[in-house]
C-alpha cells in the first residue's frame, strides 16, 4: 500500500489491464506500470533527447521498447480524462 | 545520535495506534532485534493514508534522503557523509548554521511517519585503565538496550521522503527520526562527546497528534522535543556482538559501575515532559 500517491488507474495493454500511478518525487513526475502477469513493474518518466523532442523512457534504462508502447498509453489516457 | 534500533514484536497481537489496530502477524518484517542504521536497509514505518483516516506499516529505509540518488554506492557515500538517520529537534526548520534545514520540507509538507521501536541500543564509552591504574584518554564502549516500561513497542517521530531508486526504477521511502535532550539515564548511557542525546518517545496521543492530525509545523517541533522520563525506562547491557547477530543478548560487565539511578526517588526536571 503506497499512501502519498495519486489514485491509481488502469488502461488497456494489448488485452491485459495495467495497473498505473502517477508520482511527483521531487521536481519529477514519474509513473508505476504493475503487470498482470510475472513481469516486473516499469517505472517511466517522460524525457527529452538532442533535437529536444520528448520521448518516453524506462528508470532504469533498458526497457525502451515497453516505454514506448505503454507511455503514449499513459498520455492517451489522460487526453481522454480532460475529454 | 542513535543508530540501532529494535523491531522484533513478539507479543503483542495488534499494532495499535489508539483505536486503530494492525494485525501484527500481517508484516513479515516485525522480526528484526536490531537494525542498524548505517546499512540503509529497510525498516518499519508507519505513514497516514491520504485522508488520515487510517495507517499502514510499510517498509522504508533508515537514512533519510532529500533527493533521488543515481546509484546505491552513491547513496552509501551520501549517508557515510551526512548520516540522515537522525534529526536534531531544534533543527527542524533552521541548521545549526542559521540557514534553511534539510528537514524543513518535510515539516512544512506534512511528510510525517512513525517510527516503530521495541528497543533502543545505545553505547556507554568509559575510559579505559591502564597497567598502573592510571585513566587512558581511549575509551571502551558498553551497549545498552533501552526499552520502555511495560511496553512491547512504542512510537518515535519521523519524517519521510519517497525517492526514485534510479538504479531498480523502485519507488522507496527514507526516513528519519528525532532526537531530543537526553533525560538522567540517557545522559549516562549515551554519553560519547557529552551531546546527550536520545530519541524523542512518543506516548499514544501524541504519537496520533504527530502522524494523524494537521498540526502546525510549530506544534510538530513541540511534539519532537518530547523527553520521555528515566523512570519510564528499563535498561540492561547486553553482548558486544548485536550488530553482528542484530539480536540483544544480556551480557554482564563486572568491571562496569553501575548507572546511578536517583532519579527513581525525584521528581525528574524535564525541559519538554510530554504535553
């Protein structure tokens, strides 16, 4: 139980529900992905690269490519909400 | 400034917090005779849900960060150097240097925990005698378990903040917890360079107040001043091995003169009672 977080949501993952919440840990805003399955939770923050475009990232890196298909989920979820 | 603290509860069915109570069998992590607190290895806090209508025990690790650190040995060194275990009550909004404490983010944004404690381990350093009896300027160290009479566990205040482990992606709380002016037995015990210092104890209301109200920054150095009475403790020396075994075992020093216990026939002159 992880009691100063935002209230957590779910979305839609290629059939299987995520579990995820929202963090502000110091100036950063960050978010918990729990799986279903055995998979461990991601952590994904949004980041900035060279050409200072934005793009989702993992902490720690290394699961770049789950990043980039669950974060525009993240982002879809929250576009919707102000709908 | 006390590094050791016990967590090991045995007895007691529920952890309450006045008419909240946590069935004690729930936590696998009540299990522990002694952390140590240079290790920055998990413990038990408890933290308020978001209404403070309720608490739950979660683990967070002993050495209070203010920032999300890149890498653990990082974090060692961070704590090597400023050690974070601690906070002094006094300097819960200003240094000792006059300027704006590490701390003073937690109090003013509520960041409250408690610190859970069956048993406080604290050094006594004599100096040692020479061949011909003369005082050597080293001295030797005698643990102490310090526990609370008729009490299995009680409460101390802390602060907490939750940081980003950058190496696992984990989200953890560190925390801290306050010292305040040490009281006769603890002035004796605790004795190193004459700081005088001991946790700040806290009593069930109080320990509420701290965790489950809004109080005032204000009224939270009040509560963390808290000095509990010598007589409200029990003490016995134990084995040089505890943190090594992380158990406090009951160990005998002949040579050791006894603590001076006159404060069990007074009234003990607190600088902050309870209130």
């Amino acid at each position: 139980m992880v009691i100063d977080e935002l209230k957590p949501f779910t979305i839609d993952f290629q059939g299987q529900p995520l579990t995820v919440s929202e963090h502000y840990i110091g100036e950063e805003r960050l978010f918990r992905v729990l799986f279903e399955d055995k998979r461990k939770p991601l952590t994904l923050v949004v980041a900035m690269n060279s050409q200072k475009q934005k793009f989702w990232t993992s902490v720690p890196q290394g699961r770049q490519e789950e990043a980039a298909i669950i974060g525009p989920l993240i982002a879809w979820f929250y576009k919707n909400k102000k709908k | 400034m006390c590094y050791y603290n016990g967590q090991k509860v045995t007895r007691a069915e529920f952890i309450r917090l006045k008419n909240l109570e946590k069935e004690t069998r729930k936590y696998d992590f009540l299990n522990v005779g002694v952390h140590n607190g240079f290790m920055f290895q998990p413990s038990a806090i408890a933290i308020a849900n978001a209404d403070k209508t309720d608490f739950e025990l979660v683990l967070g690790h002993w050495g209070y960060l203010p920032y999300s650190i890149k890498s653990h040995e990082e974090i060692k060194k961070f704590l090597r150097i400023y050690t974070t275990m601690n906070f002094k009550s006094e300097n819960m909004f200003l240094n000792d240097k006059g300027d704006k404490s590490m701390w003073a983010d937690a109090v003013n944004k509520g960041r409250t925990c408690l610190v859970l404690s069956t048993g406080m381990v604290e050094n006594r350093h004599e100096f040692k005698v020479g061949k011909n009896g003369q005082q050597l300027s080293t001295t030797e160290a005698f643990p102490y378990m310090v526990t609370m009479k008729d009490r299995e566990y009680w409460w101390m205040p802390g602060l907490y903040n939750q940081v980003l482990d950058k190496e696992t992606g984990e989200l953890v709380y560190t925390f801290a917890f306050a010292t305040t002016q040490a009281n006769a037995l603890m002035r004796q015990i605790h004795n190193k360079d004459n700081k005088w210092r001991m946790p700040a104890v806290l009593n069930d209301e109080l320990a509420w107040e701290w965790l489950m109200t809004n109080a005032t920054p204000e009224r939270l150095q009040q509560i963390a001043r808290t000095q509990v009475p010598s007589k409200d403790m029990v003490y016995c020396t134990i084995t040089k091995e505890y943190l090594a075994h992380r158990v406090a075992n009951p160990a005998e020093y002949p040579n050791l003169a006894a603590i001076d216990m006159s404060y069990m026939d007074i009234e003990e002159a607190l600088l902050y009672p309870a209130a």
